[in-house]
C-alpha cells in the first residue's frame, strides 16, 4: 500500500540525483524500487531485458508493454548486463547523466543496443 508513495518519492527526487548521493546511504537492493519508480510508464516492443550488477547485487531490468518490472538475483541472467556503481545505475535511470558518462565509470557486456532501449529514453 506504500508503493505509490514510495514511487513518488522518488521521482520527486530525481532533482536531487543530479549531484550524486553525497554521504547518503545507497543499498544496492534498492534500485529494485527506484528503477520501477523512476521508469514508470516507459514500454518496449518488443520487450527488452537488461542485467544490472551492481555492489554484489544482481537483478533483471524488463521493459515490455506493461512497463518495468525488477527481478532481484534471477534464475536466469539476460544476455546484456549492464555492470556498475548503484549511484550511476540511479542517475542514469532519472536522466542526471548520459549513456556515455555512465559508461566512462561502467561497462555493458552483450549488445549495448539493449542498454539504449531499456535506459536510454531517460534521456528525453
């Protein structure tokens, strides 16, 4: 029941991500939350996935036609997997920095073309 308040939290911060977490606390685990938040009624067709490991942590991004949705440690891993601090995986999913600024510090194994689908629109 806290979901809708929780998501608009973080959209209203998106703002903030802009100068990075500071000394804030950032547990890998909770981008589960943020990315559906902050990707909320962004669609793909055909639907695309994207693996994010991030801290030790893994998860499956999938946008489809019904939105985000967030796997934590899935059984399957996609063939794309995006593999990077949880704060540039944060701003690049609110649109605080590019594609290429996040990959100055990370790096996309499998076809990037995902990463541009799954994140990329942010940019917009």
């Amino acid at each position: 029941q806290l979901r809708e308040a929780i998501e608009a939290l973080i959209r209203w911060s998106i703002p903030l991500m802009a100068s990075g977490r500071g000394g804030d606390a950032l547990e890998p685990r909770w981008l589960a939350v943020a990315l559906e938040a902050l990707l909320r009624g962004r669609t793909a067709k055909p639907p695309a996935e994207l693996g994010i490991e991030a801290a030790g942590s893994f998860m499956t991004l999938r946008i489809g036609k019904d939105g985000p949705h967030v796997t934590v440690e899935p059984d399957r891993r996609p063939d794309t997997i995006l593999k990077a601090e949880p704060e540039a995986v944060l701003r690049l999913a609110a649109g605080a920095i590019t594609i290429d600024q996040a990959l100055s510090r990370a790096s996309v194994h499998g076809d990037p073309r995902v990463l541009t689908t799954v994140l990329g629109a942010a940019q917009t």
